[in-house]
C-alpha cells in the first residue's frame, strides 16, 4: 500500500477515493476502523478509510485519527492523506493536530482547496462558489456549520498548532524544529498540483491534509498513475434516489427534478425517526405500497426532508426528548432499512444516495464495510460497486452539497441514452 486516507464521512471517502481509480489504481474504501493495516491485499495500493468522525467531539475525533495514524506509520505506510471536508465542516482543527502528532513529524501540508467544485483558498480564507465558507448554504449546516472563513482561525478553535499561511506561488521554508501547519492557498487544479509537486520533491508528502482537489493530482504527482482498467457499467431503467441530506444544494435538486416528472415520496416523521415501525403491520403494509409505488415511477425520489414551510420532524423529536445526534442516527438507520428491504424485493433500479449518513446507514443495515469507486458520473457525484448476499451491485452517491440544479435530470438522461444504445 502507497498511500493511506483517512477520511470523516463515508460519500467523502468515495469522492476521494474515485480520484485514483480514474488514473488507473487499484483502490478500496473500507468502513472497519480497526482493520489490519498490515493485512490489506497487496494489490491495494491506496485504501480509503472512513473514520466516521466528522460527528464526533473534538476529543473523540482527536483520539480516533491519532489510533489510526500511528498503526499506518506501524505498518509502514509511506504516506498518510487526512481527508478534510471541502467546506471545512467537522473537526479540522482536533484531527490536523493528531495526524501530526502520531506522525511525530514537525512539518504538515495542508491544502483544503476543491477548485473542481469551486472550493478555494484565497490568502488563508476559504471560499465556496464566490463565497467565505461561513456565508455559504454550509455556514447554516443543521448538523457541523462552517464557523470561520479563516482558516488558520477554523483550525486554532480545536488546535494550538502555529499555521502557517503560504500565498500562492510560495514555499514554506523551514519551521526550524517546531510543529507546524503550513497552510496553502490555491485557486485552481494546476496550482494544486504545482504545489503538491513541489512538496513531494523535497518529502514532504508523508502526511499531509486536503480533500477531493488534493486527491485528484496526487496519482501523479506520487507516481501511482497507471493504465486505466476498461469497465463493466451497466445501467438499468428506473432510478431510485434516497436523499438524506437537509442541504439546500440537494433539496434544490430534488425540487427540479420533481418539477421535470420524477416522482417523490415524503416520509412522515414516524417513519423516519422509528426504525422499529417497519417491523409493524402499519409499516408492513405501508412498505408494500411504498414499494408498489416505485415499481410504477420510473424516478422516484425518497425525501428524508419534511414538506416545505413543515417543521414536523423537530415536532416529534422535541416531543420525545430525541437530540440532534438522535435525530440523525434515526434517520439514517430508517433509509438504510427501506433501501436493504427494497432491494430484498428485486427493485434493482439505478440507485443513488445523497448524504453520508444516509449511505453510511444503508450499508451498516446490510453488513458491507467495502465498496470500490469506480468513475464519476459527475464531478463530486460516484459510481461505486459493493458486494451483498455473493452479488455485486453498484450505486451512485455524492454529497448533499455537491452539484449543480439540474444533477439528477442529466443523470437520468445519461441512463436513458444507454439504454438508448444498448
């Protein structure tokens, strides 16, 4: 294994990880933190892990990067990718400060910038879509907001690490024995990788820190790039979504294709906050319409969201003394049950899940920790294969602030022109 990435939600490990199946390299995404790091495939050259701690405290978080770090430098791994979130959600600060610590490194490079889905850094401050991060849709994030635009100040609320802000077109220089963060502007791919370049000819490549921007010239730049393998991708006909995600970005797109002819399907608050429910003869039944209902909808679109200018969900949690936390592991826990059961029932239409929650969940119900990317389909938006019951599957997931309005109707089109072709 070349490269270990350690990533903090699950749509964020495939985002990533995608990057260096598309030049060719034999990569995994694995859910099982503990796993044995000495005792990966060796035709795993990078394995992408979800460490799930985006959700975490800040201490937790801390401690869950710094187990995982110091058993890759154990096995010997030569370099260590701590993936952070393109809009700097999560805990940054907490788990920089481990990556460097378990290192026992001086010197870490820190590149946040996603310019493929106009995510940069500008003189320390991080931007999305023209915006500093904390006025962006991810500044009101129900779950993480985005606190700070500044990132040196993003990452000193959890880290006494010095960071140092390193303009564009600038080197670092020497920290002269002290621990450091050099944090590192870029405002496009080719200054991303100019800049990765340079770190790698003078080794500074051991650990490191950035998202899907980084990830996308590392194959290169650490020489991994190899001949792209030609690919079995089918399509079927229908195309079910399951949005989990309370992003604006994805009810935006969810609105648009509901007003192009996809059917959607509300999920009362019962449904979603009781997982239980589906064992019962009212959620029996009410699956086998649900089910009947996406067999007749070529598009049909399962919404975790409540209906609009609705507040039922927080109604019901309030209610029952549910948490935030609550709230989430409920929801998710609810979709992944729907999904396993829907495709227990032959409903094999192509699938796509929005929020890594939601897809986290889906995959815990069915007992899979691995998944393969396979290319994207667009940009932050991965085709991914998994294996269930001796039968491979593949699914589409990205997410919930990933794309543009009309994402789900030209996903559809595609679908259709393959079938078009075949």
């Amino acid at each position: 294994m070349k490269l270990l990435i350690i990533a903090d939600d699950f749509t964020g490990a495939l985002d990533t990880g995608v990057q260096f199946a598309a030049a060719g390299v034999q990569v995994k995404v694995i859910t099982k933190a503990d796993c044995d790091l000495e005792r990966i495939s060796p035709e795993i050259r990078v394995l992408v892990l979800d460490a799930e701690t985006r959700h975490l405290d800040a201490e937790a978080a801390y401690a869950a990067v710094y187990e995982t770090v110091r058993r890759a430098r154990k096995a010997g791994i030569p370099h260590i990718l701590k993936k952070t979130d393109s809009a700097l959600r999560g805990n940054v600060g907490a788990e920089l400060s481990a990556l460097l610590d378990a290192s026992g490194l001086q010197r870490l490079a820190f590149l946040p910038a996603c310019p493929q889905m106009d995510r940069i850094t500008r003189n320390g401050v991080h931007y999305i879509n023209g915006l500093p991060a904390k006025q962006s849709v991810f500044g009101k994030d129900p779950y993480d907001p985005v606190r700070e635009s500044e990132v040196e100040k993003l990452i000193h609320m959890q880290s006494s690490v010095p960071v140092r802000v390193i303009p564009s077109g600038e080197r670092a220089g020497d920290c002269f024995g002290d621990k450091t963060i050099d944090l590192y502007d870029a405002e496009d791919m080719e200054e991303l990788r100019r800049t990765a370049a340079a770190l790698a000819d003078e080794g500074q490549l051991s650990i490191m820190a950035g998202c899907a921007g980084l990830g996308a010239v590392l194959p290169g730049v650490l020489k991994l790039e190899d001949r792209a393998k030609e690919q079995d991708i089918t399509f079927g006909k229908g195309f079910l979504i399951a949005c989990g995600s309370v992003n604006p970005i994805s009810i935006r797109q969810i609105d648009h294709a509901v007003d192009r002819g996809f059917q959607r399907h509300y999920l009362t608050p019962l449904q979603k906050l009781e997982p239980d429910y589906w064992d019962t003869e009212p959620g029996k039944e009410e699956f086998r319409k649900l089910t009947e209902e996406c067999r007749r909808h070529e598009r049909f679109i399962l919404d975790s969201n409540d209906l609009p200018g609705r507040d039922d969900t927080q109604k019901y949690a309030q209610a029952r003394g549910f948490t935030r936390e609550d709230l989430r592991q409920r929801i998710s826990c609810s979709m992944g049950r729907i999904l396993r059961d829907m495709l227990e029932e032959g409903i094999c239409s192509n699938l796509m899940v929005t929020g890594g929650d939601t897809l986290l969940g889906f995959l815990r119900q069915m007992g899979v920790q691995e998944m393969e990317p396979v290319c994207e389909m667009a940009p932050g938006t991965v085709l991914s294969r998994f294996i269930w019951k001796e039968k491979r599957y593949q699914m589409l997931s990205k997410s919930g602030g990933f794309g543009h309005e009309g994402l789900l109707v030209d996903l559809y089109r595609k679908f259709s022109e393959y079938q078009e072709k075949k």
